[in-house]
C-alpha cells in the first residue's frame, strides 16, 4: 500500500521529474520559495545569473528527493529460488549513496553495506542498491537510513539475518558549524543472526573491511 505521505506519482513536467509536492504544493510555489531565500542570503533573484537558479533547484530537488516517489519494498518483490541450495553469506559492499542531511539540508555522502543470510529466497543484487539508494534519496539522519535499509530487506526476504553498515560523511560538520574535515560516521543495524551469532557478524565485518583502507 503507497504511503499516504508521499508525493503522487503523476507527473508536472514535460521531463517527469517536476511533479507537485505533498499538499498540493506547485512547481511555482517551489520557485518562489528559492526567490525569497536567495533575498535572505543578500542576493538579488533577478539578476541575470541567478534568473533561472529557482528552476533548476526545484528540478534538482526532483532528483535529489526522488525516493519519496519509489517504494522500496518492491524492489525486493522478485526472488529467485533456484540457486543449487546456496544458503550462506550474501553481501554487497561499496554501494555509494547521496543523500541530505534532515536537520540542515546538507550533503551525506557515503558507502553502504549490506548482507543477507538467505532462507530460501535470493534477490538480485541490483535490487540492494535500488533500495539503498530510495532510502537515501529522502532528507535523513544516518541512524534512520540504516535502520530502514535492514527492516526493508528483513521484512520482505524474510532472512535469517541482515546486516546493514553504512560511513558517511556530513557535510552539515564538515561546512558549517565546528568545519571537521575528513571525518565520517559509522552506523549499523544487525539483526537475526548477525545479531545473534557473533561468529555471523564478524564474518560478515570481514568482508566488508571497514575503514581499513581497501
């Protein structure tokens, strides 16, 4: 069932990515917004460079935002049964993502990790990073992101275990505030027997080698 929060899937530009936001909020209306906070910066919207900076933030917005538009879940709908009995460790690592920090509207960019330990059902690995990135593409704390990633694939495959890492970096730190370069923040949600099995979890840390430099 589609989230009655999102936006509608219809679309209100002749390239599909413009479409009117939750509560009937219109392209026009989006543009105006960045007038006025371009006007709180100092700046004059109707100078000549910045006379068409509200079209392509708003468009930019569509893309940057576009996971309010997927669902996630039906990423994971199509399985694959056949495959020799294989019951082990699945992971794909180094998946990277961009997303938005909630708080101030800034950059994330990061790596994710995920792995699985399948009961009988397996996905195709395009479909992980499809839901990696739906998540990602929404404003976020890093926490919430991680959390979701692993619920998501638990709920749907129905796994023995999920395991789901993610390292981001917060440009919120990095540009504003106390501006600390070269840091990054690792986040992680366990569950089944990643959380159970300490052995699971270790060799799933192995793969992916976190912050070893690989």
């Amino acid at each position: 069932m589609r989230d009655a929060s999102l936006p509608p899937d219809d679309a209100d530009g002749d390239d599909g990515l413009l479409r009117p936001g939750i509560d009937g909020v219109t392209r026009e209306a989006a543009e105006e917004a960045v007038r006025t906070l371009l006007r709180w910066s100092g700046e004059d919207p109707n100078r000549e460079g910045l006379l068409d900076t509200p079209k392509r933030v708003v468009k930019a917005y569509r893309d940057w935002f576009s996971g309010y538009g997927q669902h996630p879940r039906d990423y994971l709908a199509r399985t694959f049964e056949e495959v020799a009995g294989y019951d082990e460790l699945i992971v794909l690592r180094d998946i990277e993502f961009e997303s938005h920090c909630e708080h101030h509207m800034a950059p994330i960019i990061g790596k994710a990790h995920v792995g699985y330990l399948p009961d009988g059902k397996v996905v195709g690995i395009s479909k992980l990073a499809r839901v990696v990135e739906a998540y990602a593409r929404r404003f976020q704390v890093q926490e919430k992101l991680t959390a979701q990633i692993a619920d998501c694939i638990n709920d749907v495959l129905q796994p023995r275990g999920v395991g789901v890492v993610i390292e981001g970096a917060h440009e919120c730190m990095t540009t504003r505030g106390v501006h600390k370069r070269g840091v990054s923040m690792i986040t992680s949600r366990m569950l089944g027997t990643f959380r159970d099995d300490a052995r699971t979890r270790a060799e799933f840390l192995r793969f992916i080698d976190v912050g070893q430099g690989r």
